[in-house]
C-alpha cells in the first residue's frame, strides 16, 4: 500500500513539473511571435510545412464524413418525412463538431507529430543547442514559427473540411437520394445561426489549433534526446492532444450551448 502510495505521489509530482515547464514554455514561444514579424518568410515556410501539406488528407476526410452524414441523416429525417431539412442536419453536425474536432484529430495525427518529431531530433543531433552557441534563441528561430503556424491553419483546416463536407452531404442527398438541391441549400442557409454555429465553430477551431500545437512542440522540445525518446515523444503528442481535443471539445460545448 505504501508503495502505491509512493508511486502516485512521485507520478503527480512529475505531472505538475511536466505542466510547469510547458507552460513555461509556452510563455517563451508567445513572447517569441514578436521576432516573427520582421521574417516572415519563416512562417510562411512553416504555413505551407504545417497547413498546406495537411489539406489533402483533411478534404477527403471531410468529403466522406459528410458523404456518410448525408447517408445516414437521409434515413434516420425520412422516418420523420423532414427529408428537405438534410442540409440543416450535414451542416449543422459539421460546423459545430466534426468540423472542428475531427479536423483536430487529424491535424494532431499528421501534422503535430511531424512537429513533435522534427524538433525531437534537432534536439538528439543537437542542433538547438549549437544555435544556443550561436546566440540564436532556438525558441523565437524554431518554436514559435510553427506554433504560430499551427495556430493559423488549424481554424482554416476546419473551415474547408465542413465546407467539403457539406458539399459530400449534398452530393449523397441530392445525387443518390433525391433530395431537392433548392431546399438543401435554402433551408441550410435558413436555420443556421452565424454567432451559434459559425462562429462557436471558430473559437473552437481556434482553441484546438493552440492547445495541439503546444503539446506538439513542448514534447518534441522536452524529449529525451534519443530515438527511442523521440519515438515515445511522438506517441504522447498524438494520445494527450486527442485527449484534450476531446475534453476541451466537451468544455466549449457546454459553455457556448448550456444556456440554450
């Protein structure tokens, strides 16, 4: 029992030293944005590295969920005779949640543990600290453009993974199934709410891109400079970012509909 003991409380010592350090961390990486703005080429690379590169695999993700949103909200309205209010459904389902989360789980998968491992194994080949001996904050040269970066594609990613999804839905629902293309779109436009649905999806879009990005880029920096650590570092960035994807996503839910 003793050793039970033991063992939670070095575990939950290490967790909060963990957490100190990468809030520390983070600290250094948004004081680090300011230096971005003279280069902005740095971004820009890190903008095509972290969001380009990701569009493929979120546009044909997007296109089959909401392919399969347009399948199965057909069945489940056409017991109800609400066939025409599909779209409101596809659209409704995308832009407030599996827009934003999914396309966050998917970012976490490719992109955070691509940054998770390139910073791991700058760190093992020590080139972060031969820029340190160089007089070059590895944080405001590395860190923070990609966070930055992160920060920036992510709400984007979302926006164009619902935006595929709701054309997937209607072309499930008006090609295969027959629902008119006129009350797809006009009844979409009619019930969703641009402060309710739009804009919540956002923020949320927004607070995924963040949180994913830290945990990406502090595992990758705090890694044991090995490929055996890299390797675990890269595992963690995947597991405690959908974790909190998922969490967070619960969190914003309730505060942004709870009173509804």
């Amino acid at each position: 029992m003793m050793d039970f003991i033991q063992t939670l409380g070095r575990n939950t010592r290490s967790s909060f030293t963990k957490l100190g350090r990468a809030t520390f961390f983070l600290v250094q990486t948004v004081i680090g944005i300011a230096d971005i703005l003279p280069r902005p080429r740095l971004l820009l690379n890190q903008l095509y590295s972290v969001g380009v590169l990701s569009f493929l695999i979120i546009s044909i993700s997007g296109l089959f969920v909401g392919m399969v949103l347009g399948l199965q909200g057909f069945y489940i309205l056409s017991d109800f005779g609400a066939e025409e209010t599909l779209g409101v459904m596809v659209a409704a389902s995308l832009v407030r949640e599996l827009g934003p989360v999914v396309s966050a789980l998917l970012f976490a998968g490719r992109a955070g543990s691509a940054l998770t491992a390139e910073i791991g194994l700058m760190k093992a080949t020590e080139q972060l600290s031969g820029m340190e001996m160089m007089a070059v904050d590895p944080i405001k040269r590395i860190i923070s453009p990609r966070f930055l970066a992160g920060f920036i594609s992510m709400p984007l990613l979302a926006a164009l993974f619902s935006a595929i999804g709701i054309i997937g839905g209607q072309i499930v629902g008006s090609g295969l199934l027959g629902v008119d293309d006129g009350a797809y779109w006009s009844q979409m436009q009619a019930k969703l709410d641009f402060q309710d649905d739009i804009i919540n999806g956002v923020i949320k879009s927004l607070v995924f891109g963040f949180v994913t990005s830290w945990i990406a880029l502090f595992e990758g920096y705090d890694a044991i400079p090995t490929s055996e650590g890299v390797s675990r570092a890269t595992t963690r960035t995947v597991v405690t970012a959908a974790f909190s994807i998922l969490g967070l996503d619960f969190v914003l839910t309730a505060l942004m509909f709870g009173d509804d």
